[in-house]
C-alpha cells in the first residue's frame, strides 16, 4: 500500500513539473511573439518555372524509359549552356534582354473587405519595382460588401492605373457589386462563361425588434444630437421621415456608385446595368461589362511565352496566442461587425 501511495506521489509531482515547464514555454513564446514583428510576409512565386516543370514531369511521364534519360540528358546539356552564358555575360558585364514581369495577385474579397490590407502591400510592393512594360493580374473573387471597404479596394487599383501599369482582372467565379467596382477600374476585364457579373445596386436590410421589446414591456432609449444622427434602428421605434432619410441615402450611394463606373467605362449605358441585376459572363460580355470571355488560366498560361509571371501574396503574420485558440475571439469579432454592417450600413 505505501509503494502505490509513493508512486501516486511521485506521478504527481512528475505532472506538476511537466505543467510548469509547459507554462513557462508557453509565457515565453507569447512574450516572443508579442516583441517580434507582426506588420506580416511577402511571398513570391514564379509561376513560369513552375509551370514549366509541371510540362517537363508530364512530357517525361509519357516517354520511355530510354527516352526520359536522353531527354533529361539534353536537359542538362541545355542548363549547362544557359549557366556558362550567363557567366560570359556577367563577365562582359552585359546582362540579357530581360523579359517584361506580369505580377499576379489574388483578391477573394468578405463583406467587410478586409482583404484590402493586405492588397495594398501588394501593390506597393509591386509599384516599387514595376517597370510601364510590366503588367499586373488581379484574379477576383468577390459578392461584393461594406462601401467604404471596397471603395479603399478599388482606390488600391486605381494606383496601378496612375503608375500606367496595365491592369486586367479575370473572374472566374464572381465579382458583383462591390466586386464590379474594383474589377472596371481594370484597363481589361475578363470572365468565364458563367462567371456573375454585375449587380450594381445598393442593398440594406434592418431587423427592428422594437414591437416585441414593447410586449415584454422592456424599453429602449436612444439620444442623439444631430437630427439625423440615427435614421432607423434596431430596438426604437423607427419612423417614416428615418425611413426616408434612409432611402435617400442609399440612393445617394447609388448614384456616386454609377458615376464611379460611368467615369471608366463611358461607353456603357449605365442606367440599363445599374438596375442591381446581375448577369452570366457570356451576358455580361453582350452588355459592355467584360471584355472577353477567358478564364485565367487560359490567360496565364498565355502570358508565359512573352512575360516572367510571379505570384505576389502578402499574408499578415499571426499571434501565437490566435494559434492556439484558433481565432476564436477574432472570428467572434468579425462575426459580430458583419451583422452590424447588414443592419446599419449599405452593402454594394
């Protein structure tokens, strides 16, 4: 009985000093992480070479045994020759004809657009470096959202444009409302068949809880300073001058929506697409929104033979701490602003 008593003893204070030194990397690693740099990474990828050696592993899976050494042989005999050409050159101190860079980023965009933080990195990563014979890839992917953010969104592109750096957007999937307004600044828009395009509306919808507070014999009170501080609300007692204090607001965004799109693509009849409807790509394409239909693959693929096509991704470093819980208290955050946004402000 006293060796299990011992043992018991024993284990415990092994399961003590485990926990402790746990806690102490645990502190450690937080206050690491805390003191390092968390503006985030930016990572670069060469999708040419990338791209070509997906061609080489599929022209070699379709050869002979025999033919994949002679074909690897002048491989090598190829590199060889490519490397000592280069060392004549760095000799010579001449370099060769270097091919135009196509930069290709990737925007697949939330409601509340958040994306756009790391979008502008991207670019001004981009601008820092980019050459009037380079161009820019923006693969988009978005429903649309808040005003403010895809309206920075679309500000991020227009520095593209001011830099005369060729833009094109391709659209795969989706790029409606606020997803339209960042891909017309584009000198070249692109979609898939059956892509969505469009919807160039102003939406907002707003529960009011007010009827059943008053049941329940709860009130609710609101003070403002500003007569149109508050037009309508979620738990007061909303009326018909916020109502049309309200609309008269969206109609506002509307309008500013159109010109904004008006402005860079004169030629479309805007009243005929700004009715909020959205279109497939091959409609949208008859209509004046896109300018070809292409996925971006077929696009990229394409660009290969003339452009150096590098991949530009800017991913914001994360807490240790966001680690470990798994983002609870963030996702909670932004579960929270999303339904105060479609209660309070217009969605484009």
């Amino acid at each position: 009985m006293e060796l299990i008593y011992l043992y018991v003893l024993f284990l415990a204070k092994m399961v003590t000093i485990v926990t402790a030194i746990g806690a102490l990397v645990f502190i450690v690693f937080y206050i690491g992480q805390h003191q390092s740099d968390h503006s985030g990474k930016l990572k670069l990828v060469n999708l040419g070479k990338q791209y070509k050696e997906i061609q080489q592993k599929m022209q070699l899976a379709r050869l002979s045994e025999a033919e994949q050494k002679r074909w690897q042989k002048e491989i090598k005999k190829q590199e060889k020759i490519d490397q000592q050409l280069k060392k004549q050159q760095a000799k010579l101190n001449t370099t060769a004809t270097a091919k135009p860079c196509l930069y290709v980023l990737d925007f697949k965009g939330s409601i509340d657009a958040h994306e756009v933080s790391s979008l502008r990195e991207e670019i001004s990563a981009i601008l820092a470096v980019a050459t009037k014979q380079d161009e820019v890839l923006l693969r988009l992917e978005s429903p649309g959202g808040v005003v403010h953010g895809y309206g920075l969104a679309a500000s991020q592109l227009v520095r593209l444009q001011q830099a005369g750096i060729h833009l094109t957007v391709a659209v795969d999937k989706i790029a409606a409302s606020g997803g339209y307004m960042m891909a017309c600044v584009a000198d070249r828009v692109v979609s898939a068949p059956f892509a969505i395009i469009g919807s160039i509306g102003v939406v907002a919808q707003i529960p009011n809880f007010n009827r059943w507070l008053r049941k329940n014999n709860i009130d609710i009170e609101l003070h403002t300073a500003g007569e149109f501080k508050r037009t309508l609300t979620l738990f007061g007692e909303n009326t018909e001058q916020g109502r049309e204090k309200f609309r008269e607001e969206l109609n506002e965004t509307h309008l500013l929506f159109k010109q904004f799109i008006k402005q860079r693509l004169p030629q479309l009849d805007i009243d005929t697409v700004a009715t909020g409807e959205h279109w497939f790509g091959i409609t949208a394409k008859e209509k004046g929104l896109v300018d070809a239909i292409e996925s971006s693959d077929e696009l990229l693929i394409a660009k290969m033979a003339q452009h150096e096509v590098i991949s530009v991704k800017y991913s914001r470093r994360k807490r240790l701490i966001d680690r470990f819980t798994g983002s609870v208290a963030k996702n909670a955050d932004r579960l929270l602003l999303r339904w105060w946004q479609r209660s309070e402000k217009p969605l484009i």
